[in-house]
C-alpha cells in the first residue's frame, strides 16, 4: 500500500513539473522574446567584470552601456542602472 502511494506521488510530480516545463515554453514563445541561454559559457569565451558587483560575464550575455567611448559590461540591469546613478552624471547609449 505506501509502495502504490509513493510511486503515485512520484507520477503527479513527474506531471506537474512537465506541465510546468510546457506552460512555460508557451509564455516564452508567446512573449516573442529570444529564450535566455542558461548554463556556463563554452571553454575559451572570453570573460569581462561587472564595474559595480564585480561578477565576471560573457559579453554576448551582458547589458552594455557606453560611457564617454568606452563600452562597460553588466550583469543585470540593477548593476547597470547603479553605474548610471553614480555622481559624475554618466550620459550614455546602452544595449
């Protein structure tokens, strides 16, 4: 009898998570926007820091922002917008 449960249990969760994994792929679609690329970046990419929490990005995967010719790379746009807020009042073009 717990046998028979316990395999139940592990086929609703089995279901439920496949029924969340395509309820997402719908929305994500349905957004138009490209799907964000998870994992670690291939061997030998290049890496660049964050000038405001110092986490190391792929620049294909960072927010950019151009400050008086130089090109600074994010990793989310919190860290970009503190670098915008930074008194010196940082006027740029950003990605």
């Amino acid at each position: 009898m717990l046998t028979r449960f316990l395999l139940f249990a592990l086929l609703v969760l089995m279901l439920a998570r496949a029924f969340w994994r395509l309820l997402t792929g719908v929305v994500e679609g349905a957004s138009g926007r490209p799907p964000e690329r998870r994992g670690p970046p291939a061997k030998g990419v290049p890496m660049v820091r964050d000038p405001v929490c110092g986490t190391f990005v792929v620049p294909s995967r960072a927010l950019t922002l151009t400050d008086r010719g130089q090109i600074h790379h994010f990793c989310s746009e919190e860290c970009r917008r503190a670098f915008q807020e930074q008194p010196g009042g940082r006027s740029a073009v950003s990605r």
